[in-house]
C-alpha cells in the first residue's frame, strides 16, 4: 500500500494558517512549493522581502519563517498529521529553509490545542493594564520556548530598565540614519488598504504620552489625521527570547519557539507586542543579553501583558506563497 499523502486542499489550509504568523515588519519573507505526487513541502525564504539595512544577515526573516513553521505544525497537528522538518536541507541554497513530510498520528499532539490562538493572536501596540502577569503562566511561556529549544528569560526591575535603555538607543541610531529611516518606511505605516503586506495605520496604534513600555513608534515623526496618544504602563512585563548559539538553525528554532509562546499566551489571555528594535543594531544586540542567562544570543523582546484586542494586519494570499505540482 502506498503511503498516503495530504491533499492540497488539506496542504492549503495548513500554509494559510502559517500565513498568519508575525514577521519582521509583516514583510510575509515566506514561500511554500508542495509536490503532491511525494508530498514533500518546501518552505523558501523570499529574497523580494529581504532589508539590508535593518537586517543584512536576514536574522530576522529568519524568525518569521520559523514562527509561520509552527504554525503549520499547529494547523497540521490539528487535522491529525505529524509533520516531520529538516531544515537547511540544503547548504548551498540559502533560501532553503525547511522540507517538511507529514504522517497521519493517532495520538493527538499537544500543540494542536493552540490552533484556534493562531486566528486570536496579534500584536499590540496599545497600553496595558497594570496588572501583573501571574507567575504561573510566565513559568508556562518560558516552558513553551524550551519546547523549541530557546529560552525566554523575565529580566529583573534593573534589568527591565537596562532593556529600555537599548530600546532608547535604539531608536537614537534610528533618527541618525536616513537610509534605515527609509526603508523602515517602505513597509510600515501604510495607508494604501490594498496592501497584502506591511504594518498598516491602523495597527500602529497610539503615540506615547507617558509610561515605559518599549512600543516602537513606526510613524517615526510623521504626522497622522486621527492617531491619537495614550498612557503606557510604568512597570512594563519584558521578556527576551534567545538562544545558546546563533546560527541559521538557532533562528528557525527560535522563530518557531516565539511563535509557540505568542500562542500559548494568547491561550492564556495576554496581549502580546514584539520590539526587535536594539536586535537590528550588532552593538545594542550583545548588550542586551544578560550575562548570568545560559542564552547567549538575544533573538527579540517580547512585551506581555492585558490590554485592547489588536487590530489585525493584511496576509498575502495562499495563492502568493504557495505552489503546487
């Protein structure tokens, strides 16, 4: 008996659930190709969405890829497949990801019960209360990047202020240079509604007026009818995502442990946001890892806490990041 293989439609819907993962200003860096016949699943990265200026190593595509990875692992985990990933099979390609087969399960795998936070999560650039965040579900989040073989570290009062501090600077280089300031500009704040991609004026929620939450302000100075300001929380829930090395490989997994813990917090009830801000800048980046953390690479800070639901963001359509033969 020949081993039976998803169908395309199945396939379909599991590369539209990875769609809806978070990328480095939703630039969407992914490309799926299935072969029906072997039912063989490539993911690609998409050379058209690379930024050489706030990510030349592509670091950060890198991160979207792996976190649309899970979600495709969720949606097919949910329909009763186990999806088995190599990645990098390919050394000389760089834009080789991942090739993923999949075998039909009996026993139902754990991470299918997240599959309805994938439609739920969004990120938000909104105020949150000041309510904490109960230990045990941070011993939960950090629980989810094991998982994935990451590590999601809560800093400390005077760490959390260290962080604020490279986020600060951050921005600072930011002002400094035209060439990032532009192409920064190219994907976010966009008003054209027909946008499959980028951070639209509607997402980049409000201007701050007080507070120390590290909410990246994409407008960059740039004036909007309508947006408004608000008041941030003092006390901010921080947490920084990293790895013990940091290869290629090390981002996918970590792409793919941030995606999981989003999830899991969504589950949860929390409202999410991520700041790559001081990640872009070599100089800030090995600042910001703490020195008593077995992470020895910082991979993104990631905001938690309750708040507004988010608005979501545009998705390219199946039909764009997907084909099929």
């Amino acid at each position: 008996m020949p081993t039976r293989t998803p169908d395309t439609t199945s396939l379909a819907s599991w590369v539209a659930a990875a769609t809806m993962a978070p990328s480095m200003h939703n630039a969407q860096p992914w490309r799926f190709h299935y072969v029906a016949a072997d039912g063989v699943l490539s993911l690609r990265l998409d050379p058209r969405r690379r930024m050489p200026q706030t990510d030349p190593t592509a670091r950060g595509l890198h991160l979207g890829c792996g976190a649309a990875l899970f979600n495709l692992r969720v949606a097919a985990a949910q329909a009763g497949w186990k999806p088995q990933v190599r990645l990098l099979p390919d050394a000389m390609d760089q834009e080789a990801l991942a090739v993923i087969t999949f075998v039909e399960q009996d026993e139902r795998d754990d991470i299918a019960d997240l599959y309805p936070a994938i439609g739920r999560r969004h990120t938000s650039r909104e105020p949150f209360s000041d309510e904490p965040v109960p230990e045990a579900l941070l011993d939960g989040l950090r629980g989810a990047a094991l998982a994935e073989g990451a590590r999601l570290d809560l800093p400390g009062d005077w760490q959390v202020q260290a962080v604020l501090d490279l986020v600060w600077d951050a921005e600072h280089a930011e002002h400094l240079s035209p060439a990032v300031r532009e192409e920064i500009a190219r994907w976010t704040a966009v008003t054209d509604s027909t946008r499959p991609e980028g951070i639209p004026l509607s997402a980049l929620g409000p201007r701050t007026d007080d507070g120390r939450a590290p909410v990246r302000d994409f407008a960059a100075g740039r004036r909007f009818e309508g947006r408004g300001s608000a008041v941030f929380e003092q006390s901010p829930c921080l947490a920084v995502l990293g790895t013990r090395e940091d290869t290629r490989e090390d981002w996918l997994h970590a792409g793919q442990a941030m995606e999981r813990v989003l999830l899991q917090a969504t589950q949860d009830g929390l409202a999410t946001s991520l700041n790559s801000q001081a990640l872009e800048w070599p100089e800030l980046r090995w600042a910001l890892r703490d020195p008593e953390s077995a992470t020895g690479y910082p991979q993104m800070v990631m905001r938690l806490g309750y708040g507004p639901k988010a608005p979501s963001t545009p998705r390219r359509s199946v039909s764009d990041v997907l084909s099929i033969t």
